[in-house]
C-alpha cells in the first residue's frame, strides 16, 4: 500500500506540473493571445490613421485637379504612392463618384466609387485588407473623394513575430510591438515628407516650383504690407523648344539646371531677399522683396527691379557648356511690382506675365516692366482672339482687291492707264467688327496664326476670292488673275494641296487664273517639304510668286529649285526710291529674269517711283500709284472708267475718297 503511495505522488507531481505546465501555458496562451488580439487592435487602428492621414495628403493635392478636371495632375499626385508599398490601391473621384484618377500597385484591383455604406463609416476592412475613404473639400464644400486601400500582410507577418517573441517574453514582444509602431511612424513621416516634397520642389532644378512660388509671393506680399514693396520678375526662355528638340530633353534638363544656378548667382550678388523658382518649362520666376516694411517709392522700386532684369539678362548672355555644344540662351523678362501695379498673387502675375510676352513680341532677349497700356493691348488681343472666332460665322470678314498693273507695254507718252494693262488682282482680307470697327489685317492675321484659325480662315480668302474671280469672268467678261496668300501655318496644313484643288473645282476657276503667294522667310522654314509643295501646286497648273522678296535669306541655289513664276520685291525697297532702293530693286529685277521670273514691285506711290521701276525692266506694279485697295464692285467700277471718255481722270479709292490719279508714261498705254 505503501509502494501504491509512493508511485502515486510521482505520478500525482507529474500530473500537477502538467497541470500546472498546462495551466501556465494556458495563462501564457490566453495572455499572448490577449496580446497579440490587443496588438492587432492597436496596428490596425495606427494602420487606419495612417491610411487616413495618407488619404488626406492625397486629397489636400487633388483640390485643384478636382476644381479643374486635371486628369493627369490626379494621376501624378497619386504616383506618388509608390513611396509606400503597403498601399496597394488608390482612387480619385468626382462628388459624383466618377473616377477622375486610379492607382494600382503591382496587380492589384483597382479601387471603387465609395458607396453610401463607406460613407458613412469611412473606413472598411477585411481579413486581407484596409479600405477607407476621405471627402475633399473646397470652401466649405465636398467637391470629391480619396480612396485609399492597403494590405495586411505585412501586419499579420508583425503579429506572427509578435506570438513567437510572446511565447518565449511577453515584455520582449511588447517591446518588440512598440518597435515596430514607432518604425511604421517613421515609414509614415517619411512619405509624407516626400509628398510634401513633390508637392513643392521641381525635381529637375531643385528650385520651389508653382505651387510653392503662389505660397511664397503670397507671404510675401503680407511681410511687405502697405509700405514696402514687391518685384515680381517673370522670365521665360527664348526658343528653348530648339534645344530639346536638336540635343534631347536630357541636354535641356542640364541647360534648365545651369540657367537655375546662374540666376541664383544674380540674386544672391543682388543683395535682396529673393526667392528663384520654377514655375513651368522654361519658366522662371523671382520674387524679390524691394523692401521690408519701409516705405520706398514706386520710382526706386522700379528701378531695383528692372536692375535686377538687366542683371538677368547679362548673366544668360554668356554660353552654356552641354558636352561638345556651345549653347546660348537668352530669355523675355516680364516685370510687376507690387503694390504699385497690382495688389494680390494672382494680378501681379498676370501683370508680369503680360509684360514678359510684350519683352518677347519686341524681339525677344528684353525686359519690360508692366503698363497699363499693355493690359488694355492684351485686353483687345483677348476680346480680337475671342471674336475672330466667330466672325467667319457672323460674316463679319471681307476681302479687298488690289490690282496688278503691267508696266512693260507699249503707248502714247502720259497716256492714262487702261483695263488691258490690268494684269490681275491681290486678295486682301479686311474684317469689320462690329463694335470696335475695321480692324487691319497686321492686328487679327497674327492672331488667327498662333491660334490656328489661320487655316479655315485662309480656306475662306481662297474660296471667297476664287469665286469673285469667276463672278467678273461670267457675269462682267474681265478676267483677272487673283492672287491670295499663304501664312506658315497653311504651307505645314498636309491638306493644302487638296483643299485647294477642291475649291477650283467648286468654283469653277481655271489653275492658271489662280497665284499663290508665299512670303521668303516661311519658304525657308523647311525648304525639302515646301519644294514639294510648291510642285504639287505647280503641276497642278497654279502659278506661284515669293513675297515680300529681299527680306529673307534665300540663296541663288535654293531659288533656283523652287518651281516659282514670279518675284514681288519688298515695298521696303520701292519706298528707298530714289536712292539705295534702285540698286536692290535693279538687282532682283535682272535676277528674276535670268531665271525667267516675272517681277512685281509692291508699294510704288509716285510717278518717279515708277519711271525707275520700267527702267530698270519691272514687269509689275501695285500700290497707291494705280489704286488702293477696292472691294469687288468698287473695283469693276473703276475697271470699268479706265476706259470710259467720260472718265475724269481720277480713281476712287476702296474708302470711296477721290485722288488723283498719276499720267502715265507711254509704256503704260493701252
């Protein structure tokens, strides 16, 4: 019995330190499992905020891409999420849930529009991931959504550390956990600093860029108050499209870069406090504050300013080293001072802006500090711009006919000229606005060029033009040659050709009655593509003159090439006469002939003008001399007396004013 005892208390020990093993392990179970439960809780709920505050980033740099509908500003905000690999998906969307951007790391599923159920509860998750969603708001109102998943996998692969460390020290795996937070708080920080950074800082020259240089002339203007005052200088690069284009955009982010530390090298031997920033290509923009909260005069504000441009200027004017290449840059500086020209961000800018574009239209390689007329011009350039579109419609737009007169005829001496000596006409568009009245060609045709209503436009001088020629054939029996222009934007339309071989045929106006006319320097943009052009054109029966001759920088050998009928030598010239202009105009006279090259001398105003003209054997005039400009029946009208007995020996001008007009030398005679 005894032995049974002394068998059974082993027996009973081991069971009460399996028991107590078992309640131990039980313990330690159940409280590595309360920890590892409150762990979870505690990183997904970190988890949550992180995602929300990363959800907020987002949507804090989305305002103005919701505002706006920027579909590939949306798209770059959200790149930034490649910071963070835990977050596997992310979507921008409208207030009416329409999505405006997604992101998607690796394959992952694109997120979806949030329902009313996300909504309202802001935040969902599953057992693999973390979904939340965060409103945008713009004044007080939703203008639309950040959605923002993220993965639990590498939470689960923290907790399955957290239960082995638990199993072995419980306090190691507190401690570990806390490690753990505190490192995923850093990983946060850490991508928002670099959201932040992209959010203000251009990647290319390190300078703030513009959403950096709105925030910065904004607590600027602030620091300056009432007394002080603010240079706001704008510069933008001249042609620096060429270089990207010829050496690569590798070569021009070098050349951007270099231009950035030379400037920051003028503002800082400049002595103010100034700030360099990028604010788009080949943008730059310095805020320079002209004084703290001292008075100074608008005087000695400006000239610290327009300084501080010339000082600009002088520093590009020296070449940039890009390899083998010797670069030289040179830059159209616009300058706006506050208060004296504006008193918020946004005019001052549109003020320095205005002048900069006045600095490059003077020639480029200038600065001009801001008027108030050059609000009013860039006001008219606007309202011109804006209507010019609708005046095709409106019918708003006339031409005006020219004529061309022979000058190599036979006659009797200071006979007046007649309808047979009128070799053809040139098409001249004119367009009467309504409310601002006759706007001449040199204001709206530069216009309608950047713009690129150049194209319907000219399609609607040639079609129009071609069917007044018709018109005077049929219904008058004159036959002109008309003449209609060509921009540099038409000669690049690949449709030219086509286009108007169509309106020949619509208006029934034979080729050979038709000139087209392109100036020298758009005939040397691309010489290979408008020789083809200039053949398909010839081929077809057209009959084609360079313009405004003399101007350009043509070579004998190019000229030689271009299928070309005619020379009209600039008006530059014919006006110089008597004097420098004769040898020039002699000169091109007996060159265009050698090539067998008809000659118009534009711009001939006076008898003496015109006596050296058939001198020097010109075989075309046109200019006030003979007439203005006419519309189409002022024109037949004055067609028609130049053969009249009655006719008194004056010409009405396209104006309807009465001048004199010139006797002719008998060569003029009909």
């Amino acid at each position: 019995m005894s032995e049974s005892i002394t068998t059974s208390r082993p027996r009973l020990g081991h069971s009460v330190v399996r028991a107590n093993m078992a309640g131990a392990g039980a313990a330690l179970t159940i409280a590595g499992f309360l920890l590892i439960v409150f762990q979870f809780i505690a990183l997904h709920a970190a988890l949550v905020r992180d995602v929300h505050v990363q959800a907020r980033i987002v949507g804090a740099n989305s305002v103005a891409a919701l505002l706006f509908n920027d579909r590939r500003a949306a798209e770059e905000t959200l790149a930034a999420l490649e910071a963070s690999p835990s977050l596997r998906a992310a979507g921008i969307f409208s207030a009416l849930r329409k999505p405006l951007a997604l992101y998607q790391h690796g394959d992952a599923a694109p997120v979806r529009a949030p329902d009313a159920a996300m909504l309202r509860e802001s935040d969902v998750s599953t057992l693999t991931t973390l979904e939340v969603v965060e409103p945008v708001e713009s004044e007080r109102r939703v203008i639309g959504y950040v959605v923002v998943r993220s993965s639990l996998s590498e939470l689960y692969m923290q907790l399955l550390g957290y239960a082995v460390l638990t199993v072995s020290v419980g306090i190691g795996a507190m401690g570990l956990a806390y490690l753990v937070i505190a490192r995923m708080r850093r990983a946060v920080l850490q991508a928002e600093a670099h959201l932040d950074y992209l959010a203000h800082i251009d990647s290319v020259t390190e300078l703030p860029n513009r959403h950096a240089f709105n925030e910065r002339l904004q607590v600027s203007l602030k620091r300056a108050g009432q007394a002080g005052a603010v240079g706001l200088l704008l510069l933008d690069l001249d042609n620096f499209k060429v270089v990207n284009d010829t050496l690569g955009h590798n070569n021009g982010d070098r050349l951007l870069r270099q231009v950035a530390r030379r400037l920051n090298d003028v503002i800082d031997q400049a002595n103010l406090r100034a700030v360099l920033c990028r604010i788009g290509g080949d943008e730059f923009a310095v805020i320079a504050e002209l004084s703290g909260r001292a008075q100074i005069a608008e005087a000695e504000a400006a000239t610290l300013a327009e300084g501080l441009a010339k000082r600009v200027l002088a520093a590009l004017a020296a070449p940039f080293a890009l390899d083998l290449h010797q670069i030289y840059v040179t830059a159209s500086v616009g300058v706006s001072l506050y208060p004296h020209d504006a008193r918020d961000v946004q005019v001052l800018t549109r003020n320095a802006d205005t002048a900069m574009y006045h600095a490059k239209n003077r020639g480029k390689n200038a600065a001009a500090s801001f008027t108030s007329e050059m609000d009013q011009q860039a006001r008219r350039r606007l309202r011109v711009e804006a209507d010019l579109r609708r005046a095709l419609d409106r019918e708003e737009l006339l031409l005006a006919y020219q004529p061309q007169v022979r000058l190599r005829t036979e006659g009797a001496h200071d006979a007046p000229i007649s309808k047979a000596n009128v070799y053809g006409v040139e098409a001249l568009v004119r367009w009467r606005h309504p409310e601002i009245g006759l706007i001449g060609p040199g204001e709206f045709i530069a216009v309608a060029e950047e713009t690129g209503l150049i194209v319907p436009l000219g399609l609607w001088v040639l079609r129009t033009a071609c069917q007044q020629a018709v018109r005077w054939m049929r219904e008058d029996g004159i036959t002109l040659r008309v003449a209609v222009n060509l921009s540099a934007r038409q000669t690049r339309d690949p449709a030219l050709v086509e286009n108007v071989m169509d309106v020949l045929r619509e208006t029934g106006l034979p080729p050979h009655q038709l000139e087209l006319e392109i100036t020298e320097s758009v005939l040397m943009e691309d010489i290979e593509a408008n020789i083809a052009l200039l053949e398909s054109l010839h081929a077809a029966g057209i009959s084609l003159s360079i313009d405004d001759f003399g101007t350009g920088y043509s070579s004998l050998a190019y000229l030689q090439r271009f299928p070309i009928q005619k020379l009209k030598i600039d008006r530059s010239f014919v006006q110089r006469m008597p004097g420098d202009g004769e040898a020039i105009a002699g000169a091109v006279i007996a060159m265009a002939h050698s090539l067998r090259m008809q000659v118009v001398a534009e711009g001939v105003e006076d008898p003496e003008q015109l006596a050296l003209l058939r001198d020097a054997g010109c075989d075309l005039g046109q200019g006030y001399l003979f007439s203005r400009p006419q519309q189409a029946d002022a024109l037949l009208a004055w067609l028609n007396r130049l053969d009249s007995p009655e006719d008194d020996g004056s010409a009405v001008f396209a104006d309807g004013e009465a001048a004199p007009r010139a006797s002719l030398p008998s060569s003029l005679a009909g």
